[in-house]
C-alpha cells in the first residue's frame, strides 16, 4: 500500500464563473512540469540574505555552480524517474539547474499517479480549459522531494499589460507619442547599443513578423538587431495578424529593447500561457547556457489571488536563482491600477510583486523639447488603465524596503506589512505612448508592458558599458533613490504618489545616468 501525501499549496478551487463542460479524453496526452526541492538549501538562502542586503562582496554565482551546488539533486531526478516508469510516464526533459522534470503521458495515467481528476470546465472570460479541483497528491518516496506539479490544468495563467490608444479620443488633452529612443534621451540614458549583451523576452503566445521589425528599426534609423526565437514547451512564434491580440505585445516589447539596445542579441522564449508554460518559460531564459541572457523582460502576469501558492513558490524560486546568477529580471506591474482587475478590493499583480524582480510601474509623461516638463501617476481612468501598485499579501516586505509606507488617495501613510509594488516607473499611458509598429500598422501603445523592456533595455546598455552585470539592482536603487526623477503627483485607485517611494511609481522615473553611476 503506497501512502499518498497531498502536496502542499497545489489546492484548486473551482474558480468563480467557471463550470464544468465535460470529461477529457483519458487518451489525450499531455506533458506535466514537475519542480524538485533545491540541494543545500539553507546555504543557498545564507547567499541570498547576502545578495538582498546588497552586500558588494558578494559575486553572481555561474550557471554551471548554479547546477552543481543549488539544483536538484541526482537522487531526486532519480526518484522522480522511477515513479514516471512505474506509472507508464515518459521523461520528456529534466534540466537539474532549473530543477526541473517534463513528464509525458495519457491523462489517465495522470490522473492515477497523482490521484487527481481532470474535466474541462468553462469560464466567460477564460474560455475553455482542462482544469482540476482539490490539491494534488504524491507517494511516500516523493514526499518533500517535489515542490510542485504543474500543467494537469492549462487555464490561462497570466494577461499581457498593454494597451493600444483607441483611435477616437475625446479632447482629453494633448495627445503625443514617442519613439523608443526620444524616451531613452528624455531619461537621460547612458551612451551605447547594447553590445554583446542577450535581453531575454517572456511571451505566452503571438508573434512578431520579421518585416514588420526591419521596417520598424529602419524608419527609427537604428541597425536592426539580432532576435531569436525559442520555443518552450509547444510555444513557437506564431503572429495571428491582429494587433490587440498578443502579437501587439511581443513587438512592443522586442522594438523598445532592439530600437534603445540595437546591439544586444535579443532571445524571445514563447510558451503556452498557463501556470506551467509561464514558470517553464522563465526558467529556460534564466538557465539558457546558450544564449544567456543578462536581462529579462517579462510583461505578463495576473492578480497574486489567481495564483496557486505551489506555484507562486516555484516560479519565485526561478526568480530567486536568477537573483543569484546575477540576471536583472524587469516585470511590468499590470494595467488595472490598485484593483489589479480583481474583484474584493487591492491586489498586486505577480510576478512584478515577487522580491526578486525590478517592478515597473507606469507614468503621463510631457515633454516640451529634449527635457521632461510634467510626469505624473498613470491613471487614464477605469477604462482607459492606470499603473499597477499596492502592497503584496504574499510576500514579506524585503530588506531594502524597511522602514517605507504607503500612501493613501485618501491620505495617510500605513507602514508597508508586505513587499511594495513597484519599484520603479516609466512612460506607459497610451496617451503619450509609444510609436511602434505591429503587423503592418503604425501604432501607438501603453502600459506597464512598455515600462519592462524600457528598463530592460536600459541595463543591458549599463551591462554592456561595465563589462560584467548589474545583477539584483533593488538594493542599489533603494539606497540611491536620487537616480530616479520622484513622481509626487497622481493615485493609481487607492494609492497615491508621494515624496520618496510610493506605490504607484515605486521610486520614480529613470535619471538612466545616475542609475548607470549607482549600479
């Protein structure tokens, strides 16, 4: 008799509004992405006190350490195996760095091995999708072993944070735009391309058609840079030709960072857009032995309360290794305001609110020739967007932010009792967006999506200037927040900006120089 331990933190729930629409084919194959404990745990989080704290004698760790001394162990990849084989499973992948096992299999035989039952349900905003309730279970050998099994169910996990200027504005002030490099000399970024760095860019679906970037890059006069796609798990670059949809996303995002970091190699990772596809996606960038991203730009993500917490542990931990192998992971801090979207008041969005990520929040930003005459809060209002921001209820508050507060619209400063979104801001209301060009059209584009690889770009121009990265920059920033232009005018829903940090603009708008000079 095998003993069946539930796994903890896998508990679903039905979601609200969804319900179930049938049974899944038992011989449906399907591929599960199982996470494995870390070897040498308690010296891997003494390491990361360390790098937390910002102490300057600590360096990035390689990815060949990174493997050797901090993946999973040879044991647990073995007892992993022995269960896939007993249970008819095949082993698709396992990557010991990113502790990390792909199993193949039937849905049948999914459902006896970890004693779960899978249905399709469906969801008015979600769709269709193959989903689970109740919590996961594991064997005596694998009790402790596993941290996570994710992609059982496939429900769309995450939302990309964009936002494309609707062609008929009401006189709502001036609207203008911008191209990616006016932004970069407004922030005064830092002289250079970019050169012999890889931004790496998350994307959970879409795609971006090569004409569209060559005609983009020339008409800014820029070289146009090297982009790769990589497909992770059945993910590929596939443009659907419609630009609201996630291409709009993807090309946003690889024109900012190759129109301000031209010389940069950029690596594009597309997935599925699931819990597993997204946490998969991430990892594969972080342990990318070949591309080897310095930066990574993720603008996706979804109200903390979406997430499972196995699964909000894992991809942390993909975040956390990244922190140690000294890659800078932005993340865009969502498009909903202080609501993330969610209904039952405030919610931060993840991954931007994990501890490990620069978070980015968003700005209106009034140029009057080369310099930025007024910069405020984003907030175009319920319909029209506004940064993302508030306190996390999932993550303690970090080292570097003790001792802040938030700021209330309604007045008032509450001591921060968890991590404070974001970090950081930048342009993002559609307003006085960004000139891009998406499958065919000029365009102009918003949010916090925008902010990521803005922020990304401007790292890998410092990376690529100082010869080594800059790594976990939070701590640095923090103790320097004059390299950020303090953003005092505007709220987000519930909060409001303030001197100093806050939590809708996080320490402000880049001063690109002066952030090149503190990191």
């Amino acid at each position: 008799m095998v003993n069946k331990h539930p796994l903890p933190g896998s508990e679903r729930t039905v979601e609200q509004g969804s319900k179930v629409v049938g049974q899944c084919d038992p011989a449906e194959r399907i591929e599960v992405f199982v996470m494995l404990r870390r070897q040498q745990q308690a010296q891997f989080d003494a390491l990361m006190s360390r790098i937390e704290a910002g102490d300057p004698g600590v360096k990035p760790i390689s990815r060949e350490a990174l493997a050797k001394d901090y993946g999973a162990a040879p044991d647990d990849i073995a007892k992993v195996k022995a269960f896939a084989t007993q249970h008819g499973l095949t082993v698709v992948r396992e990557d010991a760095a990113a502790r990390s096992v792909v199993l193949g299999g039937t849905i049948a035989q999914f459902q006896n091995a970890f004693a779960v039952k899978l249905e399709h349900y469906e969801h008015h905003t979600a769709g269709q999708f193959r989903g689970r309730t109740g919590t996961i279970s594991v064997p005596d050998d694998l009790h402790g072993v596993v941290e996570a099994v994710m992609g059982l169910d496939n429900r769309p996990q995450a939302r990309p944070h964009f936002r494309i200027r609707p062609p008929f504005q009401p006189a709502r002030g001036h609207q203008v735009s911008f191209t990616p490099p006016q932004l970069a000399s407004l922030y005064h970024f830092p002289q250079g391309d970019g050169g012999g760095e890889c931004v790496g860019i998350i994307e959970l679906g879409g795609g971006y058609d090569t004409a569209d970037l060559k005609s983009y890059f020339a008409s800014l006069g820029v070289a146009s840079p090297t982009v790769k796609s990589v497909g992770v798990d059945q993910g590929s670059n596939q443009p659907s030709g419609d630009p609201n949809g996630p291409d709009g996303e993807v090309t946003l995002d690889i024109e900012i960072v190759g129109a301000i970091a031209p010389g940069a190699k950029i690596a594009v990772y597309f997935t599925q857009n699931s819990d597993a596809g997204f946490i998969d996606a991430v990892s594969r960038a972080v342990h990318d032995t070949t591309n080897k991203p310095t930066v990574i730009s993720i603008s996706w993500g979804g109200p903390e309360s979406n997430w499972t917490s196995q699964s909000l542990q894992a991809f942390n931990g993909v975040l956390q290794s990244a922190a140690a192998l000294g890659v800078t992971v932005c993340a865009a801090s969502g498009d909903s305001g202080s609501s993330d979207g969610a209904s039952g008041g405030d919610q931060v969005d993840f991954p931007a609110s994990s501890p490990y990520v620069l978070a980015c929040g968003g700005t209106n930003l009034t140029a009057s020739g080369t310099s930025i005459s007024h910069e405020a809060v984003w907030n175009d209002g319920a319909e029209g967007g506004a940064s993302g921001g508030g306190v996390s209820r999932a993550f303690p508050v970090p080292a570097w932010q003790k001792g802040l507060s938030a700021t209330a619209s309604s007045g008032g400063k509450t001591a921060l009792s968890g991590r404070g979104v974001p970090d950081v801001a930048g342009d993002a209301s559609p307003v006085t967006g960004y000139s891009v060009l998406i499958d065919g059209t000029q365009t102009v584009v918003g949010g916090t999506s925008a902010v990521a690889p803005l922020w990304a770009a401007l790292i890998a121009r410092i990376n690529a200037a100082k010869g080594q990265p800059a790594g976990f920059i939070n701590p640095k920033l923090y103790r320097t927040p004059g390299v950020c232009n303090d953003i005092t005018q505007g709220n987000n829903g519930s909060f409001a900006a303030s001197a100093g940090w806050d939590a809708c603009t996080g320490l402000g708008s880049p001063n690109g120089q002066k952030v090149a000079a503190a990191l």
